[in-house]
C-alpha cells in the first residue's frame, strides 16, 4: 500500500507543532488512511451570481465524507505555506483529508480571487457563507455533514454562518474568535490605531495577487525550506507580537483605493460610535439562534483582541446544551495554525462521524490556570469568584484599607510630571487564584473635556519581574454605563453617545479590565498601572495594540476612592 502522506503526532507523520489536546486523551479517533486529492480554484456560486473561488483538499477514495469549511479574506493559496504569519489560519489541510474529511478553503468575496467587493462581516457575507456551506453539502464527494474550522477571521465565519441556520452546518470549532466587529476597531472608545489601520491595509495588499505570486516558482522553493522539519518547530513559539509586527510590515506595501481605504475611513473616522454600521457587524443578538454544537475557546493572551468576544459568545451561545470552553495558555495557538487538531477531530468524529471519542466527558469548562500551570474544570464560566476590593493609594499602595488621599500624572508627561501611575500590594502573604472579570472602579479628575483611561495588571515575582497578565482600556467621553444591564465586574457600556467629561470635577467611571485567569504566588505582588498614552517608552500595550491619542494634554488626578476589584475564586 502507498505511503500516506499525513501530519499529526504519530511517528512518519509530518509533526504538527502547539498542543494537541486541552490535556486529556480520547478514543476511536480518524485514522490517516487516505491520499489526498486536491483542487485549486474551484468556482463556488453564491445567490447574487458572485463567484468565490476554495480549493478542495480531499480523501482520494469513492464513497462521501463530511466537509470542514475555513472561510476568511486571506489567501487560501497561502494556507499550506508554512510560514508564521498570522493569516494562515485555516488549519493542515494534510491532517484533515488523510482523516476523512474534506478541507475547503475558501475566500470570501472580493480577496485573493474571488468575485464581488470585499464588505466587512456584514450581512452580504453571512448570506455568502450560507451560499457557500449549502454549496459544499451538494457536492458528489460531501456526505452532506458540514463543519467549519480555523482561528480568528476563520473563527468568525464560522459563528457569521451559524446565525443564518444553514441545514446542512452541524458542528463549530471556532477558537479566538470576535463577535462585534468594533471592538477589534475600538476598545471601550478609543481606536486600536496600531493593529486595525496595518490590518486592513494588509487586507488589501494580500487580496491584490493570486497564484503566480502565492503558488508561483518562487513560493514552491519557499513551502520546501519552511516544511524542513528543524525550520518547521521554530515556529511552534510565535506569537501575537510577530505577528502585529508582519501585520504592519505588509501594510507598507500597494494596495488599491476601493475599498480598503473606504473601509479604512469608516472604521477609523466616520463611525466613531456605535451606530447601525457598527450594529450589521455584531452577531451578539443573532447567536441566540444558533443551536448546533460550538467548542469556543482561545488563548489567555489574546487580550486585546480576540478575548473579549469569546466570552461574549459564550454568553451569547448560553441557551445552547451543546456548547463547550476550552482556555489556553501562553503559545498554544501559534502559526502556521495546526495546534488542537486532535481536540477538533475528537469533536468532529463526534458531531460529523458519530463515533464515540469522549469529547464530551466532564465540565463543559476546561482552562488552564497560568501560574499554577495546570488545567482546570468548571460547569460554568467564570467558575464562582467573589471580588475582593482594594484601594489606589496616593502612596502608590494597594491595599484593602484606603489611605486617604489623590495622586496626579500629565497625559503628555510634560511639567515634570509623570506620565502614568501604579499601584502594587504588599509580598501576598497566601497564593490567590484571580478567574474570572477584574474590573476598576475609578474615581478621578481631568482638566480636559476627554481622555483615556488605560490600564495594565501585571504579577510582581520576588526578584522583580512583571507578567503582563491583562488590561482595560475607556475613553472618558464615552463612560455612560447601563448599570441595570450590570454586574459586578462586568460593566455594560452601550458607547452610543459622546458626553464631556467635567473639567476639573471628580468623576466615576466603570472601566472593565478583560477576563482571564492567575494564579499569585505567596510573596508575589499584584500591580496596576494606569496611563493615558500607551506609545510611551516607559509603557508597553500587551500584543503592541496601542491607541491613537485622545483630546488635548491633560492632567488627571485618581482619588484614593478607587477601587480594582479582583475576582478570586471561592474557598480561598
């Protein structure tokens, strides 16, 4: 019998780098028994007339088999190159055919190929990933079980194509995924200027070439260097930082004007709020329909961009029995992405094949818990925490016990001032286990009419170095709070209205920092650090995602008032 060709984690398997499981093992899962047959190019219709063109990675035998879709605006010809870069996220079309499925990579409309004008998460694209899932059932070697797979933008086609119910979608594993388009833009009002302007330049450099560029002479030369097995595990550490640095490099390069730059101005100047552009953007209120099996999950990093909405579609996704959370920790999802292949077949032989894997024994919830370094479970998330209170110092301590008083920064640091402030604890004299939503209550004065408020907690070790460990971010003009919609921790914020802020007078402010998960040693510190201009030298954002800057200089002065509210988990 010929040699399959195959990755995975058995010896003579192509080796996939990241892990492979959230730490447990399963049974009955897919053998690599087939070859693969592929087609590039292949003309989907979709209602409109438009064609989007996939490439087909399938088992080279008669019979059917189950389908798993990747859908997104990068390159499908780039998916097998290899390379670190963070659009190659559709997963190894070589585990996934040799397996039983078919691996369709598809471009949306408008990028690299495919017909039509690129429009951005709207509407027009959940109607073209319905299209596209029905078209995919039809077809004489798709059994007519349909899943859909890949991280981030992949992530999001796959949630983007539940809500329009498709009947032949049965099963999702979408991993660091976003809900709402504005919050990959905005956070909490202010515009995430460092990734969201690279990333849609980026857009439209790649969606400019096609296969002379991506599967020409040179490419071919490129897949054969990068496939190099000691070439290959180098990359099994990138991170979210290269790849905001990759981002920003392609950026530089051509693109066209339309639409990248109209888009480009609607994002960044034209809808500065949430408004009915923004709303066609947001699944929250359409994912309650969805009721087909979703296994979300994500990295503890990914704070700035994907993390939020992965905890709001969990919440948006809560009436579903079929839903289950895996939380992971540093470099667990790098690139190329092919990490948790055999967690998304134990799935995927469960909901496609109906074999019997044990994916779904135990909690639903299954996190690792920075730190401590272990995984956890829970039947819910977040597991049951209760805040514990402690209070911004003007001596730059935090503590349970306010020390009444107020401390100042300049936004700009001029005046010999300085340009940020922090707050760190006393040597913690137990470990504490933080899970869950940390939030601030901020009490402070500005002399300007706007600002930013940007926070960073951080764990302090015994010789001094900090873990980034998450961050919060509000524009002040944008503070209104739907406090009925509220809980603590967790503060609902619609940013539909600019309203002034107060010169010179105190003001409260609701600022969430974004769920996750650490354990603090005995003996560590906990710090909290608050600034208004995240592209100082003494200040580095998690991921690089820095701000534009906000309104005139200021100077902004917290009140010991304040309080970070951390949540631990019961029992400690």
């Amino acid at each position: 019998m010929a040699r399959i060709n195959a990755a995975g984690v058995d010896p003579g398997q192509r080796r996939l780098n990241g892990p492979q499981t959230t730490g447990r093992s399963y049974r009955d899962l897919s053998p690599a028994s087939h070859r693969t047959i592929r087609e590039d190019n292949v003309p989907v219709p979709v209602r409109d007339g438009v064609r989007l063109l996939a490439d087909v990675h399938r088992p080279d035998a008669n019979g059917r088999f189950p389908a798993l879709i990747a859908a997104a605006p990068y390159p499908r010809q780039l998916q097998d190159l290899g390379a670190p870069a963070a659009v190659i996220e559709a997963g190894a079309s070589d585990f996934w055919a040799p397996r039983g499925y078919a691996h369709v990579i598809a471009n949306l409309r408008g990028t690299a190929g495919s017909g039509g004008t690129y429009t951005l998460f709207d509407e027009q694209e959940r109607q073209d990933l319905f299209d596209l899932v029905e078209w995919v059932a039809r077809q004489p070697w798709c059994d007519g079980n349909v899943g859909m797979i890949g991280i981030s933008y992949y992530a999001m086609t796959q949630l983007a194509a539940a809500t329009r119910r498709p009947p032949h979608l049965k099963a999702l594993f979408p991993f660091n995924v976003t809900v709402k388009v504005r919050e990959a833009a905005y956070h909490n009002g202010l515009l995430s200027e460092a990734f969201i302007a690279p990333w849609i330049r980026a857009l439209g450099v790649l969606s400019a070439h096609g296969d002379r560029l991506y599967r020409g002479g040179p490419s071919r030369l490129l897949r054969r260097i990068l496939a190099v097995p000691a070439v290959h595990r180098q990359f099994s550490r990138t991170d979210g930082i290269q790849a905001t640095r990759g981002l920003r490099l392609i950026s530089r390069f051509h693109h066209d004007d339309h639409p990248w730059n109209d888009l480009l101005a609607a994002v960044t100047t034209e809808h500065p709020v949430q408004d009915a552009w923004w709303d066609e953007r947001d699944l929250t209120e359409l994912l309650t329909a969805v009721d087909i099996p979703v296994y979300l999950g994500g990295e503890w990093s990914n704070v700035p961009l994907h993390l939020p909405g992965l905890f709001q579609a969990w919440d948006a996704l809560a009436h579903n029995p079929h839903i289950r959370l895996a939380m992971l920790g540093d470099h667990s999802l790098p690139w190329p992405w092919e990490s948790l292949h055999i967690e998304a077949l134990a799935w995927f032989d469960h909901w496609l094949k109906g074999r019997d894997t044990g994916i779904l024994d135990g909690p639903a919830v299954r996190y690792w818990l920075p730190g401590a370094e272990q995984w956890r479970t829970a039947d819910r998330w977040p597991p049951p925490a209760t805040h514990a209170a402690l209070a911004l110092n003007a001596d730059g301590s935090l503590t349970a016990d306010e020390r009444p008083g107020a401390c100042s920064y300049a936004t700009d640091g001029a005046n010999s001032m300085p340009g940020l402030l922090s707050w760190t604890s006393d040597p913690l004299p137990e470990g504490i286990d933080m899970v869950g939503y940390p939030e601030l209550r901020l009490t402070a004065t500005s002399t300007a009419n706007d600002t930013a408020w940007i926070l960073l907690l951080q764990d302090i070790g015994p010789d001094g170095k900090a873990t980034d460990i998450t961050q919060g971010w509000l524009r002040g003009g944008l503070r209104h709070v739907d406090e009925e919609a509220s809980r603590i921790g967790r503060p609902v914020l619609p940013m539909t209205t600019q309203d002034p802020v107060p010169a010179g007078e105190p003001v409260d402010y609701r600022i969430p920092l974004v769920a996750n998960a650490r354990r603090f040693h005995r003996g560590h510190r906990i710090r909290l650090i608050l600034t208004s201009d995240d592209t100082r030298k003494d200040f580095r954002p998690m991921l690089l995602f820095s701000h534009a800057p906000v309104a005139v200089p200021a100077v902004n002065t917290v009140h010991s008032s304040s309080r970070l509210l951390l949540p631990i988990l019961d029992g400690q």
